[in-house]
C-alpha cells in the first residue's frame, strides 16, 4: 500500500514538474515576444547570435547534409532497384531532404552545437551571477541575452536547411549520377517533376518551429541553471536532450499539419 | 590581418543561402511560373481513377500543361487542364489518360488533331475524349483467359494424361514404326523387280523409237502423193474434211464392225467403197465454202450513206452516196457518186504556132466519183484514192466515242491552181443521222469559196453484205 502510493506520489511529481516546466518555458516564450518587440532592438547582439548559430555551423550543416543525401541515393538506389526505377532515386534524395531530413538534421546539429553552448553559457552566467548584476545594471537579460539568441535561431535554421537540402540533393546526384550511372537527365527531370515548391518552404518553416525550440529550450534551461558548475553541467544536457526530443515530435506533427 | 566584421560574414552567409534557394525554388517550380498564364480547357471522363491535380499533359510526350482541378459532375469527372499560353491545341485534338508503365503515374495524353483547324479557346471543353484502359478489366479478362486455358489443358490431361493415354500413344508410336518398317521391306525386297520393269520400259521405249521411224517413212512418201493415201492427203480440203467427220465415221464403223450383215456386206463392195468416196469429197467441198462464207460473213460490214450539203455562198446543193465496204475493223473502201452543181471539168489545150490556149469547161450534169481506201489508227482515220474524180487523200478525226468527227479532205490537186481544200465536223444527232458544218473549197482562187451545213444518213446494210460475200461455189 505504502509503496504504491510512493510510486504514484513520484508519478503525479514527474507530472507536475513537466507541467510546470512546459508552463515557465511558454511564459519564457511570452515575455521573450514582448521583449523583442520593445525598442530599441540590439542588432549588434543578434547578428553575434547569428554569426555562432548559423555561419560558424554550416561546416557540420554542409557535412551531414552531403552524405546523408550521398546515403539516401545509396540506399533507395537499391530498392528501386528492383523496379528498374533508378531514376527515382533523385526525386526521392529530394523529397527526403526538403521535407525531412534537412529540417531536422540540422535542427539536431545546431543543438548539439548553438543550443548546448547557450545554455551552457547562459547556466554559467546565471551561477557565477552574472544575470543577478544584469537585473542590478536594470538591464533586462531576456531582451540583453535571450532575445538574440531565438530571433538568431529561428532565422538562421531556415537558412541553414536550404544549404541542408543543396548539399544532400548535391550530394545524392553524386552518387546517384557519378557513381551509380542513372542517367542524368531522367535523375534531374524526376526531382523537377516530384518536388514541389510547397515541400521546399514547408521544411523551412518546419525548420523555424525547430530553430524556436532549440533556442527556447537552450535559453530556457540555461537561465534556470542552479548548483554550480556541475548545475551547469546537467542544465546543458537537458537543454539538448529535451530540444532534440521536442524536435522530432513536434515534426511528426507539424508534417501531419502541413502536407 | 585581413578580417571581417560579424555582420559582413552573416550577411554573405544568408545571401548565398538565398540564392541557393532561388535556384532551387526556380528549378522546381519552374513550371508554376509561365503556368499561371496559361488558358483553361476543360475534358469530361469516364473515370479518372488515378490522376492527381498537377498531373502532366503531354503532346507527343512534351509536357504542355498540368491538370487544375478534376471535378464532378453529371456523373462524369470533369478535369480542368492548364495549358501553356503559346501551345494551340486544335478543336478536333483526342484526349485520353495513360500511365507511365503498367504501375507508373497517370498523365492525359493529348494527339494532336488536324492542322488548320480552328484552336481551342479559354475554358472551352474538348469533346473526343478516349476511354481509360482499365486495368481491373484487363485483369479480370485475363483470369477469364487462364480459366478457358485450364479448362483445355484439363480435358487434354484427360485424353493423354491417364494410363489409358499413355498406352494409346505409345501403341500409335508403335504402329508407326511397323509401318514404316514393312513399308522399307517392300522396298528392298522388289527391288529387283523394279529394275527389270524399267529396262523392259527402256526396251519399249527404243521399239517404239523404231516405229516411229517408220512412220515417218509412211508420212513422207504420203506427202510425196505416193499411193492413194498421199492423193488422198495432198487434197486438201478432203483432209479436212476428214478430221471433222472421223468422229462421227468412228461411230458408224463401230456398228458397221459389229453389224456384219447387210451393211458389212456393202462395205466390202468394191462399188459402194466408190461411191463414197465421191459423195465425201463433194460434201468437204460444200462444207468449206460454207465455213469461208460465213467467217467473211462476219467480218464484212458495210454501211449505206447518203449525205446532201448546201453551200451557202454559193447556193447549191451537192449530193453524195456512199458504199463502205469493211471487210476488216480498221481497213475499209469507200465507193460513191457525188452530184456537184459545179459539174464535171473538162480541160483541153490546143497549141496552135507555139501559143498554147487552155480551155476549161464545166458539165453541169455529170456525176463525178469517190473511191477511196482507208485505214484506221485508233482515233484517226487516213483515206485516200480519188476524190470527186480527182486524185485526193483525207484524214478523220474521231472523238467522245465516235459521236463526234472532224475531217479534212484536200483533192483537186493541179499546178495551176489552189487545190480543193474541205474541212467540216460532223455530229451524231441519233442513230444513222448526222449533222455537219465546214467550209468547202476554203483557199479557193475561183470564188469557189463557201461555209455549208448538211446532214446525212448512215446505216449499216446487212442484205449488201451478203451479196458481196456470197462469192459462188464450185460445184462439181
């Protein structure tokens, strides 16, 4: 009797701390859209946010989107195979990467990279005290320190994904063209013909929504980092475990909205 | 060292990725652009099971347009096509939905309709719209197909497929090889016999050979006229007499042979022999007289003609009558009197002291003559020989059937004068009668000039014909 009821106390415990935690994060969100729409905008420290999150990623960005594209022409060159359809393999690279994988995948890259790095610097910053002196200098740190961070996100993500997409799409026409020998025109007119201008943008908001996340979350657990450097330790696993898992969610169902 | 400010790197950054999505939203989209401007035709179907919006329509395998919308109504799926701006598709075009392969994707294929016919405009509707092949039907035929071949396969496994079966084929298989082993003994065995049948055949062959020689004896010494037969032979028209009647002599004798009474008698009477023989050759005789009459009889035809001219300058009349004789299609004579108003001329030249006076005189009343022979090639017909007591030669022109005839004569022929040129056309009005126009004597130095019209009448006389043919038969 006790030890159900202990396991049904630590139950509605995990609840209500998820709950709780979904809670702060939107009013995170809430008082982050107030912030950046208030004057005067700080442009010198979005455009640092963007340089970290976008231009110092696109070496992971470039290198997974190749050869994912590169092992998604392998792959399905197989299958269609069988069909003696070789020449869907490009619509099929395409398809994968604007809809899916280029979204994604870099939503994951720039988690490991941009979203760990910010809560691990925003963790650093709130227990060395660095966020109390910011409230003191009456310097909001939502509009000082978050608000760059997601406005940077949630642009470059997209930006992000298009050399995502060129890259794998590049990358499967490689393979699929140089090394497999499905013949060219076929391979080119096949992804002109099946993609459609609505998968392109459809993954760049998809890509978006993910910048969002990752940002928010990353800030999120960044900012209420307690208990040191080890706090700030597990707030920047958090942060990426939590953002990755709230990615690959929230895809199935924004793909479930939006095609 | 050279470095860039955080704005330049993110600026350049974003720019490249831009263009990047520029190209590929181009290269994708590259359709939807000079789409948006095309028109609208709309197609009715059947059933359109499997086409999508945006499907592809292809001319000829190049992709003209997409499908719009597809809509219902009536009963019959609507599809809306947008077609590129500068693609005319006549109004007679054919329209129908395929797929790429037997799983592959639906598209609408249109064939292109008859050129110069007017275009289809904005929302207007093609009208030739082909039924779908549907594949359940094909499927659903085929199992039909595999069934019907089970079904034979089945009842063939009952004939051969038993014990039974196999029994009977092989007993078939085993009377054939008898077969054709008693068919080999035969063989072998007369083989002898064989040879000795084709050199008895040899053998006759060569006694024939001698027989024949000796014939040819016989035939050469009959055609010499040696004996009775040669006499016999040598006469013509007995021998082909003969060859008609053997037939029917064969006959007689036959019963005669058998008979051997009365008639037997006779026969082997010197004096009966005699006789008929007499009574055979006068009877050859009359047959071929009869045959030449009647194979000329046929040939020959001869025709009537009487043809009157006025001459208008002139005011007279002139008369011909005519006899064709045409013993051949393309051969004829023509025999004929023509009475001339102008008479008959006479010249005479009387030299008195080295001056020679000419004296020309004309005889109202006499009759002047035509005798000519013709020839006929095709539509053209040249004739010659005198021509109203002159020497003169003409030629005819035939046309639409003969219904039509065109001739010119020239006679007259003398160094002092033009000679005596006639052309006139001549037209079949009904059967036998004709109507003609021309103009006589057209160079004419002696006012002799005139145009004329006549008519003339023309039969062909068959009671003539057999007077002329019926040439008399010798009689003994």
């Amino acid at each position: 009797m006790n030890r159900i009821s202990i396991a049904l106390d630590n139950f509605g415990r995990a609840v209500l701390s998820n709950v709780e935690e979904m809670g702060k994060i939107l009013l995170l969100f809430v008082s982050t859209l107030v912030w950046m729409v208030r004057p005067p905008l700080k442009v010198r420290l979005i455009f640092k946010q963007m340089e970290f999150v976008g231009v110092k990623s696109i070496y992971v960005v470039v290198l997974t989107g190749t050869f994912t594209g590169m092992v998604l022409a392998l792959q399905s060159y197989y299958g269609f195979r069988m069909f003696s359809a070789e020449s869907l393999v490009g619509s099929t690279v395409a398809l994968s990467m604007t809809r899916e994988l280029g979204p994604v995948l870099t939503a994951l890259m720039v988690t490991a990279r941009a979203g760990s790095a910010m809560a691990a610097e925003l963790g650093t910053m709130r227990v060395t005290e660095q966020i109390d002196a910011l409230y003191v200098m009456a310097a909001n740190p939502v509009k000082h320190l978050i608000v760059p961070r997601i406005v940077a996100s949630v642009f470059m993500l997209p930006i992000l994904t298009i050399v995502s997409d060129f890259m794998g799409i590049m990358g499967g026409y490689f393979v699929g063209v140089t090394i497999l020998n499905i013949n060219e025109g076929s391979f080119v007119r096949n992804i002109t013909r099946y993609v459609d201008l609505d998968d392109l943008y459809n993954g760049l908001i998809k890509a978006a929504v993910f910048g969002l996340i990752l940002s928010l979350v990353g800030c999120y657990k960044g900012f209420n980092t307690s208990g040191g450097a080890e706090g700030v330790g597990r707030a920047t696993t958090e942060a990426v475990v939590l953002s990755s898992i709230t990615i690959l969610i929230s895809d199935y169902f924004l793909t479930a909205i939006m095609f | 060292m050279f470095s860039i400010s955080t704005e330049a790197k993110v600026g350049l950054f974003v720019l490249v990725a831009l263009i990047i999505l520029g190209y590929m939203s181009f290269r994708v989209g590259e359709y939807g652009f000079g789409l948006k401007k095309g028109y609208i035709i709309k197609a009715a179907f059947e059933n359109v099971t499997g086409l999508d919006k945006d499907a592809s329509i292809l001319v000829a395998g190049v992709e003209v347009g997409r499908v719009e919308s597809i809509a219902l109504k009536d009963g019959m799926a609507v599809v809306s096509m947008r077609i590129l701006p500068d693609v005319k598709l006549e109004r007679d075009v054919r329209v129908s939905i395929k797929s790429y392969g037997i799983l592959g994707d639906k598209y609408i294929e249109i064939e292109p309709g008859t050129r110069g016919v007017s275009s289809l405009g904005e929302g207007e509707e093609i009208t030739r719209v082909e039924k779908q092949a549907d594949i359940d039907k094909i499927l659903r035929d085929l199992g039909t197909i595999a069934q019907d071949v089970m079904a034979v396969t089945a009842s063939l496994k009952k004939v051969i497929g038993g014990e039974e079966g196999v029994e009977n084929l092989s007993a078939i298989v085993r009377n054939t090889r008898e077969l054709s082993d008693n068919l080999n003994k035969v063989v072998k065995q007369n083989d002898e016999k064989f040879s000795v049948m084709v050199d008895s055949l040899k053998n006759a062959a060569m006694q024939m050979d001698k027989t024949f020689s000796a014939l040819s004896d016989i035939t050469e010494r009959i055609n010499e006229g040696e004996g009775t037969i040669g006499r016999l032979v040598n006469d013509r028209e007995v021998f082909d007499n003969l060859d008609r009647t053997v037939a029917s002599l064969q006959d007689i004798t036959d019963k005669i042979n058998k008979g051997e009474g009365t008639i037997g008698k006779l026969v082997n009477d010197e004096e009966t022999v005699e006789n008929l023989n007499a009574s055979l050759k006068s009877l050859d005789r009359s047959m071929e007289g009869i045959d030449r009459y009647i194979s000329k009889a046929e040939q020959f035809r001869t025709f009537l003609s009487y043809r009157g001219e006025y001459l208008f300058d002139t005011s007279d009349a002139k008369s011909y009558v005519d006899i064709k004789i045409q013993p051949k299609q393309d051969k004829f004579y023509i025999l004929g009197v023509v009475a001339d108003p102008r008479g008959k001329r006479t010249v005479t030249e009387t030299t008195t002291g080295g001056t020679t006076t000419r004296k020309e005189k004309w005889e109202r009343d006499e009759l002047l003559f035509n005798l000519m022979i013709g020839k006929r090639y095709k539509d053209i017909v040249l004739r010659g020989g005198i021509l109203e007591s002159t020497g003169g030669v003409g030629i005819d022109y035939f046309a639409f059937d003969d219904t039509l005839k065109f001739t010119f004569e020239a006679f007259d022929f003398d160094a002092d004068r033009d000679p005596h040129l006639k052309i006139y056309g001549e037209y079949r009005l009904f059967k036998h009668v004709y109507l003609m126009a021309g103009w006589d004597d057209f160079i004419s130095d002696e006012r002799n000039s005139s145009p004329f019209a006549g008519i003339a009448i023309r039969f062909e006389d068959d009671d003539l014909k057999y007077l002329l043919t019926s040439s008399p038969i010798p009689t003994k």
